[in-house]
C-alpha cells in the first residue's frame, strides 16, 4: 500500500461521508418537540409477539431521529463535546457483542488487563506521572469509570474513608491483614495483588446481620468538610452531599495566567485555618482542570502543595480539559499532578471516544479498594490478578478499555491532537469575530475549545433576552453561565464536522438576534 492508496482510501471515505453529514446538517441543532411527545408516537404497552425488524428500524426516524437533540449537528454549541468515532462506535458494538461483564479478572481476563494496559497508554500521552501506571512497581493504578462524577464520588469517598482511619487511628482490618511490609514498603506489584488478595473490609457480621464498615462513622463524617471551587461542576456538589458531609465552594479569583477563574493557595489555606478552628476536618478538595463554566484551571502547582502538607486527598476532575493534555502547549494545566491523589478526566469528551469512557488514576489505589472491598465466595477465584471491582462502586463493568483501543490504534495519537488543536483553532476564530465587534465583549480570554461572551451593552438582562431569542429562533444551540453575578453565553465547539463557515454562521446568527434587542435598549 502506498502513500498514493492511503489518499486515495481517505477521498472514498471522505466523499461517502458527504451525504451523511449534510444530513446531519440538514436536521435542527435542537428538535421540534415538548415533553410528553412520545405517548403519541408509541402504544402503551409492549407487544406480546415480534414484530419485523423492518418496522422497527423504520420508526427510528420518527421516534428517535427526528426527536433528539443533535449533538453532532455543526452548529451545536452547547455544554462540552460528547465525542464520537467510528473505531470507538465499532468496539462498543463489538462490546455489546462480546456481552460479558468484567467485574474480576477471571469474568474478564481480556476486559482487566487491556483496560490495564491502555491506561498505562494514556499515562504516558497524557504525559501522567508514572507512578500512576498499572505497570509501575508502586501502589498507583488506573481504572476506567462510567463518568466524571462517579470518579468524583469514588475519590470523595476514599478520602472520606483514609480520613475517618486517621481520625480514629485505628488499623482497618484490611490493615491488619496486609502485612506491615506490604504497607511500608512497596514492593513489586502491590497494588495488584491487593487488587487481587481481598478482605472483608467491615466489622464482624453481628448474630443480628447488622454489618457496620469500620470507616463508616457518622459521628466523625459529622465534622468532615470537603473543598471545591465555586467554580466546579454540580456534580461535586451532589458526590459530597451522597457522602453526607459538609462542601465550602471556595470563592474563585481571576489569575493572572489564563485570565480565568481559580482557587488560590491563600484561599484555601485560610479556609482549612478557619475550618479547623470552628472545629471541622478538611479532608478532600477537588481542583477543575478546565471548569464547565469557563475552562478554568485551579492550578496543582498552587493547591497541590497546600493539600499535601495539610493531609488533604487532591482530586482532580478533569472531565473536559484532561484530554488536552496529548498536546505539549496544553500541559501548562497539568504542572505540579504528581501532587493528585486521584485524577479522572472523560475521553468521551474531547478525545474522539464515546460516551462512557472516564479514566481514572490513584496514587495509591490500596486507599480505595481497601473500602470498596466486599468478597462473597462467588466472586473469589484462584487468580493473583487484578479485579476491578475494588476499584468501583458498581459491581458490573462495561469493556470500554476496547473504545479506547481501537480509536488510539485507528486514528493515532496524532489524528486526535489534530482534532484537539482544530477545536481550538474553531474556539479562536470565534473569540476574535467577537472581540473585533463592537456589539459583544469576551467574558474571559477563551481556552480550549470554550468561548465565554455577552453583549457589551444592557447588562444581564440583555444578554438573558439574546439567549432567548437564540433558543426561538434554533439555528444554532448554546448554553448560559453566570459567575459572579456576570450572566454570559458560551459556545464551546463541540464537533469536527463545525468548520470555520459553521463558527462565521454562529456569529452572525447572535449578531443578528442582537440588533433588536440592542435597539430596544
Ligand atoms: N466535571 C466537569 C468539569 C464537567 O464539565 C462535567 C460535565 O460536563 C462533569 C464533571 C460531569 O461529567 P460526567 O457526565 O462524566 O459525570
């Protein structure tokens, strides 16, 4: 096969294509329907005998196609990226193929270990510290969660577990079990094999069945506090409020770097002083790398320092910006990890894998399955292997190392910085259409793939009505954030097929929404 056979291939695939995506463009960012609209599309009950396969796929169009929202149309601007591929849509078809359910490394010897070793992949082109890898002698691992905010649930709830342990300063029967040396020092694979060698990680089962978990003390959750910035995700609000202790948002500052939203080593100092002298615990601050609201970053070189002095889990949730870090001029954001207890970011985001697909690395993964470890009998087996389950809340997994496999292989690791960089490239083209206009004003420097803007003139209010009329007219979809009292729009480029035209579209749509309510002013 020669060069000239490798363009060619790509003209076929690329001329095949056309018709598919001008379908997609030809569809609304946003359909045509309000809530309740699928009792008039679908009989009540299930049919008692099958139908032709014929039908069924026949009604897709009408009851699916031309009712959701179309997050692949080119002027979908909305949220962040879900990601999409075809090597990736291949391996979760396979997957559903495959049907098996990897819980441990016996139900799943394929599922555990590739899951293993692409982690370890990624460790190294996210250029992740080592110890995080699989492969690494110490006790760091990496496992693949459903999303973000399970791995922030995850996190949350490990700290919380470590915390109680060093409030009571009592050995855990997991503790007790390992050996002093094993603990102390690292040897080999550890990790693994504690993946593997499983306790029950309860008090005795009582005559009663009352099972009480040593780490679980509502007396000391009582005190515990965890941190964020006001500018993080709800849902580290909702993991915290799941694992029934207190949250402080910690007030935001712009920084001089991005020019964007961050916590600050003195702010979160001064909250751990004035929490531990109102007689709280501090036990776990989960830093944004690239905050839904306005990409910004609390930077590790900052709070990193902070929370490991102070016996504080940093969690990093990574969700959109971590797959960024496969490009050299992006891993500013990620100076100072080797400080993360845990860090989670969603390939499914930005990094051409589908939805699910939130990788997930410890430093010390024994923290975590040392919590998360329950072994009836039928899940023992005879293997000194790895068993994911530990490492996870829900006991089933799905083989999503195989997405991750196959897009890596498919693409390259080039392919996707090339995509990473042209959603950027998107981002700047349009932050300049709105800088060079007098009508809006950029609300932060963009970064990434995120532009934050509003109208230069009428306040909130007037940038509340243009997101009105954006949402009557549907042209284009985009979604509002408010930081500080500041209500503004964002536009985060979303997709590959949005191209230069599609972003000049977007613009003069808002520009053109915007006259009316700017005359009205
Ligand atoms: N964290 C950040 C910064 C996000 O932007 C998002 C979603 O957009 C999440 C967490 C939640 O992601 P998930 O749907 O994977 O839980």
């Amino acid at each position: 096969t020669t060069d000239e056979d490798i363009r060619f291939s790509f003209s076929i695939l690329k001329e095949l294509a056309q018709p598919i995506l001008k379908a997609l463009s030809d569809r609304m960012p946003m359909p045509d329907v309000k809530p309740g609209y699928i009792k008039d599309l679908l009989p009540t009950e299930a049919p008692q005998y099958p139908e032709e396969w014929k039908t069924i796929f026949g009604d897709l169009e009408k009851v699916v196609m031309s009712t959701n929202t179309n997050w692949h149309h080119p002027h979908f601007f909305a949220y962040f990226p879900t990601a999409c591929s075809y090597p990736s849509i291949m391996a979760d078809i396979l997957s559903g193929g495959l049907s098996s359910i990897g819980f441990t490394w016996k139900s799943g010897p394929a599922m555990t270990e590739l899951e293993m070793a692409t982690l370890d992949w990624l460790v190294s082109a996210l250029d992740l510290p080592e110890h995080f890898k699989n492969s690494h002698s110490g006790p760091g691992c990496g496992i693949i969660q459903s999303t973000a905010s399970d791995a922030t649930l995850v996190a949350i709830m490990a700290a919380r577990a470590r915390a109680v342990e060093n409030v009571k300063r009592e050995p855990s029967p997991f503790l007790n079990w390992v050996t002093q040396s094993e603990v102390g020092q690292v040897v080999g694979s550890t990790i693994k094999k504690i993946l593997a060698r499983v306790t029950q990680n309860s008090e005795e089962e009582k005559d009663d069945g009352i099972i009480v978990p040593h780490f679980h003390d509502p007396t000391v959750f009582e005190k515990f506090i965890a941190y964020c910035s006001d500018q993080a995700h709800s849902s580290v609000e909702k993991d915290v409020m799941l694992c029934g202790v207190k949250l402080r948002k910690l007030k935001s500052v712009l920084e001089p770097k991005l020019n964007n939203y961050t916590v600050t080593a003195q702010v979160l100092e001064k909250a751990i002083k004035e929490d531990r002298a109102r007689g709280l615990i501090p036990f776990v601050f989960v830093a944004s790398m690239g905050s839904t609201n306005t990409c910004g970053v609390d930077f590790l070189t900052e709070v990193g320092p902070v929370c490991n002095r102070e016996g504080i889990w940093l969690h990093v949730d990574a969700a959109y910006a971590g797959s960024y870090l496969l490009c050299d001029e992006y891993r500013y954001m990620s100076e100072g990890v080797e400080m993360a207890d845990s860090f989670n970011y969603n390939a499914h985001k930005a990094m051409l894998v589908n939805f699910d697909c939130s990788p997930m690395w410890f430093k010390d993964g024994r923290q975590a399955t040392r919590y998360f470890t329950v072994d009836p009998l039928y899940l023992k087996h005879e293997h000194d292997a790895t068993d994911y389950r530990h490492l996870q809340i829900a006991l089933g997994r799905r083989f999503r190392s195989l997405k991750i496999w196959f897009t890596l292989r498919s693409l390259g690791i080039k392919a996707i910085q090339a995509h990473l960089r042209g959603l950027n490239e998107r981002a700047v083209l349009f932050a300049s259409l709105i800088e060079s206009d007098g009508d809006f004003d950029l609300f932060c420097p963009h970064h990434l793939g995120l532009v934050c803007f509003k109208l230069v003139k009428g306040g909130n209010a007037a940038t509340e009505a243009l997101l009105a009329a954006v949402n009557v007219d549907n042209r284009i979809h985009i979604v509002p954030a408010s930081v500080h009292g500041t209500f503004f729009l964002r536009l985060a480029v979303c997709t590959p097929n949005t191209n230069d035209d599609d972003i000049r579209f977007a613009f003069s749509v808002l520009k053109e929404l915007a006259q009316p309510i700017l005359k009205s002013l």
